[in-house]
C-alpha cells in the first residue's frame, strides 16, 4: 500500500492522519508496515483523504487520478 509515501510526501504524520480520520495510530502504523489490512470502509476513506483512487492507494495503478 502506498499510504506511507501518500503520507510522508504530503508531511502528515501517523497522528495527524489518525486524527483526521477518526482512527488509531498504531492502525495507521500496521497499515504502512503490511501487519494489517484496511477494510473496504477504511480504503474509502484513505483515498477521500488523499484524493486518489483505491487502486492508487494499493499499488494497483501508478495513476493517483479517480474515475468519477
């Protein structure tokens, strides 16, 4: 998942982001180092967040982009 590079290239921090997003740290943390997978509603709203699509965020596309 590319939620550590979204997250570092935009200079948010694990706490921060947790924050915005009404989630834990440590989940955010197990996230980025593959000891957990987000759901499906967790997916939604890491892309809302950083504006890419679900496909950006797991590595499935290099286009950031969303179809709408």
């Amino acid at each position: 998942m590319r939620l550590k590079e979204l997250r570092k290239s935009r200079k948010i921090s694990q706490i921060k982001l947790a924050m915005d997003l009404n989630m834990n740290q440590n989940s955010i943390s197990r996230y980025e180092t593959g000891e957990r997978e987000a759901d499906y509603a967790t997916l939604i709203a890491l892309a809302d967040y950083f504006d890419v699509s679900i496909d950006y965020l797991l590595g499935r596309t290099e286009n950031p982009k969303m179809n709408k």
